[in-house]
C-alpha cells in the first residue's frame, strides 16, 4: 500500500510539472532571428509567442519576467523564476554582421526622462551607418527588413547614437518610418540643413523623444 501512495504521488508531481518545464524548455514560442556584434557586446532579434519582435541585449527583460542572461553569436538564454532556463540558438548560420562602435559619433549627451539629446559628428555619423548595414542573406537582414522597418532602424542606430537597445524608431522629424534608409537619409539632409533631426522612439518603458544636434552648434 505505501508503495502504491508513493507511486501515485510521484505521478502526481510529474503531473504538475512536466507542462511547465516542456514550456520552459521548448523554443516553439520564442525565436531568435538575428544576432549583431557590437564591438564586444551582442545585440539580439528576439521573436516573442505572439509575433512581435524585440531587440534585445544581456540583462534585457522580456515577457513572463524573464531576464536575457547570456546572448553571444549563436546562443540566447532568458532566466524565468521558478523554472529552468531557456536557451535558444540563432537561426540560420554564417557569422553575425559586423556593426561598428562608432567611437566620436556622440559628444555630449543628455536623458532627461524621456527626452534625449545627442550631439553628433555629422561626418562621423555619415562613415558609422555607410559600415552599420547589415549584409544581405545574414538573418538580422531578413527578419528586420522584412518585418518591421522601426526595429531595424533601432538595430542600425541603437549603437551609434547610444539610443535605448530594446526600442523601435517609430518616426523621423514627425514623419513615419518606412525603412531604416529613410530614417538615416533623413538625418543626414536635417543635420546638413543646420537643423536638429528628431527621432521618436517606443519601448517597454513608454515613448521617447530623441533631438541630434551638430557638434558645436
């Protein structure tokens, strides 16, 4: 009889268990689509269950409470509470696409709340994106570009400009973003034009204004 009880039990915790640890340990429901190198560091396309796309970096938070722990070129592991890891490897092969720090871009900076300002190299900034584009056929490309154009004017500006890592850039100078090109040729023309670019961007945290200004104006 105690053997049976203990049968039963044992059945019963498994019971409870396995769906949550199948759902900890499956990919099915998260995707990671792209990887960029940022000098040291690497920045993540994460897919979330319901589609929607978020760049991501270590210590990034996602949904569910999870926390990105560990993110290199081919790998991501996101730490819930209460349940083990889940580790997901990058789709597709081929190295990550090489995006540059683009040291004495930014000079001074301020965030203040939810308003940034930038002071930039305008010839800086022009040689940093010409090398930030992602190569054609590398997965960042493919998932970004054709999905959702703010998220891959984030990926292309985030480590330029200094800009939050898990935002999109939703609008340029009021005008809505129809690709990443746009928004780069955009700057460029307002910052030649002596005037400051103004980006829109959206987070987990809410909407943020960003303004460039040329150094030295």
């Amino acid at each position: 009889m105690t053997n049976i009880l203990r049968r039963a039990a044992v059945l019963a915790v498994a019971a409870i268990l396995l769906p949550s640890l199948a759902a900890a340990g499956g990919t099915d429901r998260y995707r990671l689509a792209g990887v960029v190198a940022v000098g040291p560091d690497y920045l993540g396309i994460l897919e979330l269950p319901g589609g929607d796309q978020l760049l991501v970096r270590k210590g990034s938070v996602v949904e569910g409470g999870g926390r990105v722990v560990l993110l290199d070129a081919t790998r991501l592991r996101i730490a819930f509470p209460g349940r083990p890891p889940l580790d997901i490897a990058l789709d597709g092969s081929g190295a990550p696409a090489q995006v540059p720090v683009a040291l004495g871009v930014v000079g001074e900076q301020s965030d203040q709340g939810h308003v940034m300002i930038r002071s930039v190299d305008p010839d800086a900034f022009d040689a940093a994106v010409k090398r930030s584009t992602v190569p054609a056929g590398q997965p960042p490309a493919t998932a970004a570009k054709g999905k959702d154009p703010a998220l891959e004017a984030a990926l292309r500006l985030a480590p330029i400009l200094n800009l939050p890592p898990n935002s999109r850039v939703v609008a340029v100078n009021e005008q809505p973003v129809r690709s990443a090109d746009q928004v780069i040729k955009t700057i460029q023309q307002t910052l030649d034009k002596g005037m400051p670019p103004r980006l829109n961007l959206v987070n987990a945290d809410g909407e943020f204004r960003v303004y460039l200004k040329a150094a030295g104006t």
